[in-house]
C-alpha cells in the first residue's frame, strides 16, 4: 500500500463537531503536526472532509 503525509493547516476553531472528529480520527491535533497513513479508501474519504483544513502529500 502507498503512504500518504497529512499534514493539518489551519484551525478547527469554528468547525462542524463532524470535521474536528475526523481531524481527530486522522491523530491530527496542532497546526502543522504531520501524520503518515496507509492510502486507503477510509482515510481518503475523511481527507476528502476536511481537505480545506489539511494538505496532502505522497510519503
């Protein structure tokens, strides 16, 4: 399976319950915190969700 880098860029603050539990669910806490996942469809659909909060990179 490729690997994917997530990395979280802007705040949460002022966000649905929905997408700060994705953010969550991803181990995404602090602006800037970087998290390496598996490419998989699940993880793309949530990256889908908040992908105005994160950005995407291939490891």
């Amino acid at each position: 399976m490729a690997k994917i880098k997530v990395t979280k860029v802007k705040s949460a603050i002022n966000r649905t319950q929905n997408q700060k539990r994705i953010l969550e669910s991803l181990g995404l806490r602090k602006i800037g915190q970087v998290k390496e996942h598996e490419n998989t469809p699940n993880i793309l659909g949530m990256i889908n969700k908040v992908s105005h909060l994160v950005s995407v990179e291939e490891a």
